[in-house]
C-alpha cells in the first residue's frame, strides 16, 4: 500500500536564503513563511526521512499558504506563484516516487490564473492547483470566476482548499489562537456553502474539489443549511429567498460532490465524516508540518477500532490516488 498525504506545505528554499542575506524576495519578507519553523524549508532529503519515519510514501507538495498573495499586483503574483511552482517542480522532478504537486495560481486575475494552471497541468505535471478560500473577501461563487471553473473542469484539475489570510473570526478576536483552530474551519465550512448555493456545483459538474481541514464544520452544518434552504419555499422568509435562486437540491446532497481530508484528530470526529460525506471521499492530509499536523497519522488511522480494513485503506492510499491519477 503506497500511503499518500495530499496536505503538506513547502516555504520555498529561494525564498529563505533571500530573507537570511538580509533582503526581500519580490517584496516579500520575513514576516511570512514561517520560519520559526525549519521544517517548512528543510531539504528534500530530510522531509523524505521524516516521512519514512512516519510511513507516508507521497507527499503531495502545496507551497505555504504566505505565498499566494492574492493582495498583490496580478504581475507580481504571477512571478511568485512561478517561482514557488518552479520550487515545487524541482522536488518532484528528483525525486518522482516520493513528490507530487499542487501548483498556486494568481486567482485575483482570472485569465493569468488560467493560464497559469494550464501550464502547470498539462506541461509541468502538477495534478492540480491549492488555492484559497476567497480573494480578499470575494467569495469563488462570483461569476467573474466562472471561467475560472470552467477551466478547471476542462483540465480536469484537483483543487485544494486551504486558507491563505486572516480568516473570518479575525474581525472578532485575535485571542487564543481563535483565528486558526475556528477561523480555519469556518472559511471552509463558508467556501462549501458558497459554491453550493452559488451553483457552481451544478454548472460544473465535474469539478474535483477537496476540502482542506476535513472541509470545516461542513458536514455538521449541512443540516442546517438544509433546514435554510427548505424555509426559502416558506412565504414571508426573506433572508432565505436567494438560498434557492440557483440550488435545486438540499446543501447535504453534495456533500458527497467534494473530497475531504483526514486532519479532524479525534477517531470520533472521522468518523462522522466518513460517514456523513462517503468514505471513499476521505483522504490522507496531516498539515506538515504547521503546529495543527498530525504527528503520526498512518499509525493513528490504522490503530482505529471503529474503521474497516477498507476505510483505512481508502484514506491512506485508494482515495487519493484516484483523486489525482497516481
């Protein structure tokens, strides 16, 4: 069984050596990456021996999250999403049994976008693209987006979900880490309702999407989301009207439409995903190696009572393997 995590980070090399001369790397600098923590930046020696001790075969690259810069000029962006692409490709061209990729793409500039995640795709050899959960509050159901999908759809590209900037609890508080261990679930949980509602799961239908963080707080919520769409055929129910302007079908039906990764920590709560999503719709993701990871995950799936032999072996390796064609 050849285990593969489709959710790990890379703080790109080029990046960091910038920073330890003492400059900024096309206008970025130290305050991103992370690099309070080596690991984020280690040669690909190391990270593979890490992943021997751990019993992952494939990582699935997606660069850190800091470097998708959707705030900046679309030029700008561009040369960075092909500078940490390029980083990227550099690992998975030498070491190809153990590196596949997730390009970034410049998603404030539509057509540069595209055009960056066709090259990635169909000459690089990237299997997809990992992008964020809104453009500076723009939400993916907008049809300024639109060709966007419908470029993915063609390509048949995988796209990760994972936030990228300060996410919708930060207007609230900044305290106890709230931002992430909350923050992170919620902008997901808002992407899913987002493209669900906005009908971008019906107009493109054969879109391969995955939910980074196990999809939020989704697949708990979707009752209720159902419960919102059903009070829009309700006569004097205005702040539910739109919910049916482009949905046909209760939000908890597509669930089944996107992928999930395994990073929820508790054997109860995948378990739940499992079965509320389809446990051919799990896979492996442990977030390496940012403080939320999953320290040891293929012993910890494996040693779980309350899965089959099966399940375990969809989410270590069946599932993302045909999610990426590997």
């Amino acid at each position: 069984m050849r285990v593969i995590d489709i959710h790990n980070h890379v703080t790109p090399r080029r990046f960091v050596e910038t920073i330890q001369r003492g400059d900024t790397w096309h206008t970025l600098g130290a305050d991103i990456g992370e690099l309070h923590i080596p690991a984020f930046s280690v040669p690909p020696e190391t990270r593979i021996a890490q992943m021997d001790a751990i019993g992952v075969d494939v990582h699935v690259l997606t660069v850190n999250t800091d470097f998708f810069r959707y705030d900046l000029d679309a030029p700008l962006a561009r040369t960075i999403a092909d500078e940490c692409n390029d980083e990227l490709l550099g690992m998975m061209r030498a070491y190809p049994d153990r590196f596949s990729g997730l390009a970034s793409v410049p998603l404030q500039d539509v057509p540069t976008a595209i055009d960056v995640m066709a090259h990635a795709v169909t000459e690089l050899g990237f299997k997809g693209i990992t992008i964020g959960d809104h453009v500076e509050g723009l939400t993916l159901d907008d049809p300024r987006f639109h060709p966007f999908w419908q470029a993915v759809e063609e390509l048949g590209a995988v796209v990760f979900f994972h936030q990228c900037s300060a996410t919708v609890v930060a207007s609230r508080t900044r305290r106890y880490g709230l931002p992430n261990v909350i923050g992170n679930l919620a902008d997901r949980t808002i992407t899913f309702a987002t493209l669900v509602y906005g009908g971008i799961m019906d107009r493109y239908p054969d879109l391969k999407l995955c939910l980074g963080h196990a999809g939020g707080y989704a697949a708990f919520g979707a009752a209720r989301m159902d419960k919102g769409w059903h009070a829009g055929a309700m006569d004097n129910m205005p702040e539910f009207d739109d919910g049916r302007a482009f949905l046909e079908h209760a939000p908890s039906e597509y669930l089944s439409r996107f992928w999930y990764d395994s990073c929820t920590y508790t054997e109860q709560h995948l378990r739940f995903l499992l079965d509320v999503v389809g446990s051919d719709r799990v896979v492996l993701g442990t977030d390496y190696p940012a403080p939320m990871m999953e320290t040891d995950p293929v012993r910890w799936i494996e040693d779980m009572d309350g899965l089959t032999a099966g399940e375990k072996e969809g989410i270590l390796s069946t599932n993302p393997a045909r999610l990426l064609g590997l």
